[in-house]
C-alpha cells in the first residue's frame, strides 16, 4: 500500500506513447490543455524531467500555455534543488499552472531573502518556498541541556522570521516553510522524543512552532515531515545522495515532494476542489443494491470488506464537516438508490448529507454536468470517486476538467487512496468552510436530466471491445445459473432457472441458448448477458423466454449486438420471426423499453404491465457499435465454422 | 543477464534520461562526449539504472562517469552479486 503514495496511485498510468506525444506538443489553443493531461498521470522523475523540458522547449519558442495560469516561485534551499526543479515545473501544469521556477546558486538562502536588492527579491515572485531542511539550522544536540535546547529552537524560529521579514521587505511574497523531516538515527533511542536537545526533541519543538509562526504571520506551511513519516524517515533520508550531491531526500520521493507543493500553490490560488461526487454500487458500499438488495449489500461492521465501504463512507463525511460538497452520481433507478440511505441501519451517509443526488441511467459523464450546474460549480471543482475504470476512463475522456482518482482493486484501499490524491488541500480553516457544504445544498436545484453529451460513440469505439458468444456449456454454466438467479434490473421476464434446469435447456437441442462475455482496454468482464430462446407455439418462430444484461455494461449497446447474432442465428435455423415478453417486476423498470429501441412491435399489452412484442429476422438489423464479435461453439445448429468479424 | 541485453535496456534508459532517442552506447563512449550528460544527468542515470536492473550501486560506483564498457562492467558485477529478480 505504500506505493500510493511513492508511485502517485490516484493518477491513471502515463499513455505508453508518452515520449512522442511530448515529441508531439506544439503552440496552439490547446497547448496548455494538453500538458495538463499529459502531466495528470504518475509520472516519474524521468519523465517529469521529460515534460518540464518539453516545456521549456515550447515556451522559448514563444509558446503560450494557456490557460494554465503563470505562477512564479522562488525556491531556496540548503540542498541541490537542480533535480527538483523539473518535477516542479511539471507537477505544477497537473495542477493548472504554468510555472516559472526562480532559483540562486546553492546555498544563498539568507543572502537572498535578507537582502532587498537580490536577485529573488528583485524578480518579485508570488511565493517564496523556503525548503530548508534540519541541516539548514545546523542544529547543535544538547541532551539533557534545557536551557541550550530552548535557545536552540529559539534560534530557529528567529531565523524563520528574519526570512520571512526579509521577503515581506523585499518583494512582500507569500512565504512557504517546510516543517523538518527528523532523520532516523537516534541516538539513545525512544529517549529521544522526551529528553530536551536530542536532535528529534528539537526538530519536533521547531515544527510544533513553526506551524504556529507560519499560520500567524499569514504565510504558509508545507508539512514535509508528514510526508516523510508518511512514506518512512528511513527511505526518506539517504546518506549516498546526500552525500555525493547534496540531495535532501531520496530521488523516489522528488515526484511525490513536487506533487505536494503543486497542491499547495492550488490551494494558496483557491484552486483545491469542492465536491465529492460519489458512485455508489461497489464504491459507497459492497455489490449491487438493484441485484443484491439491501439485506445482502456489504457495509456492515464485523465484515471485512463492509469496513472498507464504511471507512469510505466515514471519510466523506467528514470533509462534509470541513466544507466538502457531497453528491452521488450512479447509474440506478433512483428509488432503488435511496433506499440503503433511508432503510439500512448502518449506512453512516444520510441523504440529508448528499447536496445533488443524481441517480438515472444516463451516462455519468452527462450527470456530472448536471451535478456542476446546480451546484453552480465548475466542472474543475468536482472530484468523481467510482469503482468501475471504464466509468473513470468515460469520464477522463470527456471531462478532463473533473478529477477522478483510480482506485486499488481492493477497497480497503479506497479512502487512503482518496486522502492521498489531496484535492480539497487547503491552507486555512475559517468557520465558514464549516457551514459551506450546507449552503451549497440549500442552494442546489434538482438537477435536471441533461442532453446526451456527444462525443460517446466516439468513446465507445475507443474502447476496443471484444464480444463473445458461446452457447451454454459446461464451463459457463456455474456463472450462468448465477446471472438467472441473482439478475433483478436489466432482466426481460425475471424467470430463475435450477442448476439442472439450466442443463436441460442447454442439451436440448430445440432450445438455443446464448452465452455472453465482454472485454474492452479495461480488462475481462466476463459474463454479461444471457438469453434462451423456445421454439413458439406457431410454426418457424422462437420465444425469447430468458434476455438478460449485467448492469455494468449498460450503455454500451451490447444489446443491439446481441440481437443481430440471435438474428443470424435464428435466419441459419430456418426461424422466421423472433418473439419477446417483457414481465414487470419490482425492479426491472429499466429493462421495459428493451423491444422497442430494438426495433419489435407491440402486439399485446397486458393490464399488469407486461407486453409482448414480435420482430421479422428479415427487418434491418439495428445499428451496433464498433466491436469484435466473436462467436463460438454453435455446432452443429449454427454454422459450421468459427466465424470471427467486425461489426461497424 | 547476457551483455547485449544489458545493452539493449541500457540504451532504453540513457534515451529516457537524456531524452535523446538518437544516442548509440558503444563500450568506448564516454559521458563527455553526449551532450546533455552532466553530473546530474548521471546521477539520475545511476538511480534509474539500479531501480531497473534491481540492483545498488556504492557511492563510489555512482559518482564515476567512465566509458560505457566500463558501466556495463560494473552492472554485470552487482548483477551477478545480487541475481535480478525475476518480473
């Protein structure tokens, strides 16, 4: 777990043609745009230096990186800072910045605060960062010396002000300091936090006022020892880099280091996010409430990955106390969505907690939007914390203004994941930001549903997926038996079928049945769809007695392409006209205008809701998006070759 | 790990570092001849160098710029000091 926070974790993989496309990168409207993409993603020291030097590169070819925003930095250290400087400047576009680094030569950080004709203070920078590390006091140990220890610290903070004087005087910037990362050799040992002037007694005295100093005098503090203890004072500090050049902590951490002080200068510019925009199934809790229901959705104490979901939904309530919005966007019928909130007795989240609650079967990229309306937001100020990667991907693709973190596999991970990516990073707490979140959800509207947003197709096709057909078989079966049992929402007829039933239809060879798996950029789905199909009472005609789709691959259109294989197969086998049934049930809602978009007509609707539908196989098969379609196993009704193609 | 794969990924990772596709590593190149390999081009090297052969080098091993025969030399030796893990 601890490589979220060396290898940046809550940042999507750089594209593997990372290098050309910065060989790519040209002046025009988009520039600025497109470095910020680029450097939204884990980058590591390498290739930070890569993109800072791209930059460099279209700057002094007169380039304009709007509309990232200039910012100037003067950054003075006791340390080699040439490393850091690059990650600096790329870190900063991830944060919308365009950053123009000021540094002296090594080692003039007195000279150049102190006095008011130096170059720094000439240049007039928006912010001073003062990376000072402990060796920068030259701190004396005293163990057991009170009084020299006392001096000590005072010593310390009089030079921490006289900088901050100096810059006030010289160019009146904004002052970062930097709390000390204590290195980890002690020297009597756990003494050493308690006895007054051990090297880790001072450091620990000289943060605890600094933090004070740096938020009295209006200037601001960057918690380096935090982000050391975080990732460990031990790998932290290395003797060889310090050594042979004077590095102050080890090269892995530069990106991480770099990403801290990008994050800093967004809050100090008012640019850290505002809303929490939160999936639900699998992410605020364990499964599917539409399937599962809200005895079996895991979010209980005493369950393991229910604590996981619980430590999330604790988390989002909290930065609900410090002024974090909360909204949810899940695609789910929307009283099925609210029920957990208002039935299940440990669901921590209330709905009285969550300002926009959009919850409908649009894509997520359209409900966020929605989201930003009402809240009257930008789409910059929203974070979006979902499971699913093809819903991040969907979302990074067509609004990249919206942060959206990637999550672990496990969700245990999922709150530390979120705590690392530090959006809502800020740099004071005033008794408004407490109330914040509540004035937003007075104001917020109903949102209203929203045009499809276009540019989806074009998303679909770029997530290169493989469908794949098999008749029921043995292997399948298990996962099959489980989607007729378990499949509540996008399920035609709801009929649940035994193990061995299962087995008849598939040996039976008047029935055709239709297994179906999905795989995209993203990974495997596995098995998303089921049908069975009967031959009808009237002659050279099947009933579709089963259709059945995972809800995580709705909005794919893997339906249409499901229809034109049963199409193909039921033209190969003689069968003229297809039939279906809608059942209703309490949970299906979403499934009842499945005929009608394939193209079926009604012939019959009952009272109760049901209705049946019929369709020619001869009438124009629908549209389907581009995907591999690849069909299996169908011998000897079918035909007689494994036949493999591209619908476009 | 034989010596042309070493050279093979060694290439990879001057391209990186030195953000300079066309550079070819021959055991007589020296640092001083390829531009942009300064001292901290080198030390940045040396890091990506044994984070990616799994391998670490002495502060002594890292602050040497020789030819590149004898780089590959030294990585041959952590090499077989300290097998890379298999990935």
């Amino acid at each position: 777990m601890d490589s979220i926070y060396t290898e940046l974790r809550w940042l999507p993989r750089p594209p593997e043609t990372f290098a050309e496309q910065l060989k790519q990168l040209a002046p025009g409207p988009h520039l600025g745009d497109e470095l910020r993409r680029l450097a939204t993603s884990a980058l590591d020291l390498n290739q930070l230096t890569r993109l800072a030097r791209s930059i460099a590169r279209l700057k002094k070819g007169g380039a304009t990186l709007q509309p990232l925003l200039p910012i100037r930095l003067a950054l003075l250290s006791n340390a080699t800072i040439q490393m850091l400087a690059p990650a600096l400047v790329a870190s900063a576009a991830r944060h919308g910045f365009d950053l123009e680094l000021l540094h002296p030569p090594y080692g003039q950080v007195a000279q150049e605060a102190l006095d008011t004709g130096s170059s720094i203070n000439r240049a007039r920078p928006d912010a001073v960062l003062f990376a000072l590390d402990h060796r920068a006091l030259a701190l004396d140990p005293c163990p057991g010396d009170r009084d020299a220890a006392e001096a000590t610290v005072q010593r310390a903070l009089d030079y921490y002000r006289q900088l901050s004087d100096g810059i006030k005087q010289g160019c009146d910037a904004l002052c970062i300091f930097e709390t000390l990362a204590a290195p980890p050799e002690a020297l009597f040992g756990s003494l050493d936090r308690a006895l007054p002037g051990t090297l880790r007694n001072l450091i620990d005295r000289i943060n605890a006022e600094l933090a004070t100093f740096a938020s009295s005098t209006g200037n601001v503090l960057l918690d380096t020892a935090a982000i050391a203890e975080t990732v460990g004072l031990a790998a932290w500090h290395s003797p060889t880099l310090w050594n042979l050049a004077k590095l102050p902590f080890a090269d892995e951490f530069i990106p991480l280091y770099a990403e801290h002080v990008a994050r800093t200068l967004a809050a100090i510019r008012g640019k850290s996010r505002k809303v929490l925009v939160l999936d639900l199934d699998n992410t605020l809790w364990g499964g599917i409430i539409g399937d599962d229901g809200i005895a079996n959705i895991r979010i209980a104490q005493g369950d393991p990955v229910g604590e996981a979901h619980l430590a999330l939904q604790r988390m989002a309530l909290e930065l609900r106390r410090r002024g974090v919005v909360l909204a949810v966007c899940s695609k789910n019928t929307d009283e099925v969505a609210r029920r957990p909130f208002l039935q299940h007795p440990e669901v921590l989240l209330k709905l009285e907690h969550i300002a926009v609650f959009q919850a409908n079967w649009n894509d997520k990229a359209t409900n966020l939007r929605a989201i930003a309306e009402e809240l009257s937001l930008g789409l910059e100020s929203l974070v979006f914390l979902d499971d699913n990667p093809m819903e991040r991907g969907l979302v990074r693709s067509l609004l990249p203004q919206v942060a959206v973190p990637e999550l672990p596999d496990d969700p245990a991970g999922y709150a530390r994941t979120l705590a690392a990516a530090g959006y809502f990073e800020a740099i004071a707490f005033a008794e408004e930001d407490r109330r914040r979140a509540d004035y937003y959800q007075e104001n917020a509207r109903r949102a209203s549903l929203m045009s499809q947003v276009g540019g989806v197709e074009a998303y679909l096709a770029s997530l290169g997926m493989t469908i794949t057909f098999h008749p029921f078989d043995a292997a399948g079966r298990a996962r099959i038996v489980q989607l007729i049992n378990k499949s509540n929402q996008y399920n035609l007829t709801t009929r649940r079928y035994t193990e061995h039933e299962v087995f008849a239809a598939e040996a039976d060879p008047s029935v055709f049945t239709m297994q179906v798996r999905l795989e995209d950029i993203f990974g495997d789905n596995g098995m998303i769809s089921v049908v069975i199909c009967r031959p009808a009472v009237e002659l050279a005609a099947w009933e579709i007695d089963t259709w059945l789709m995972s809800c995580r691959v709705l909005g794919r259109e893997v339906e249409h392409v499901v229809l034109r294989q049963l199409i193909e197969h039921a033209r190969h086998d003689g069968v003229r006209k297809l039939i279906g049934r809608y059942l209703p049930s309490e949970r299906n809602a979403i499934a009842s205008g499945h005929y009608a978009k394939l193209g079926f007509v009604k012939v019959q609707q009952e009272p109760c809701g049901a209705s049946l539908w019929e369709r020619s196989v001869e009438a124009e098969p629908p549209q389907c998006p581009p995907m591999k379609v690849i069909s299996e196993g169908f011998l000897p009704r079918s035909k007689q070759a494994t036949e493999e193609g591209v619908v476009a | 790990m034989d010596e042309a794969l070493i050279y093979a990924k060694l290439t990879e990772i001057v391209h990186d570092v030195l953000d300079d596709d066309g550079i070819v590593l021959t055991p007589e190149l020296s640092a001083k001849q390829v531009r942009g390999w300064d001292s901290l081009a080198h030390l940045r090297l040396m890091l990506t160098i044994e984070k990616s052969f799994h391998i670490a080098f002495s502060t002594e091993e890292m602050s040497k710029r020789g030819r590149i025969g004898d780089l590959v030399g030294r990585i041959q030796a952590r090499l077989q000091s300290h097998p890379v893990r298999q990935e």
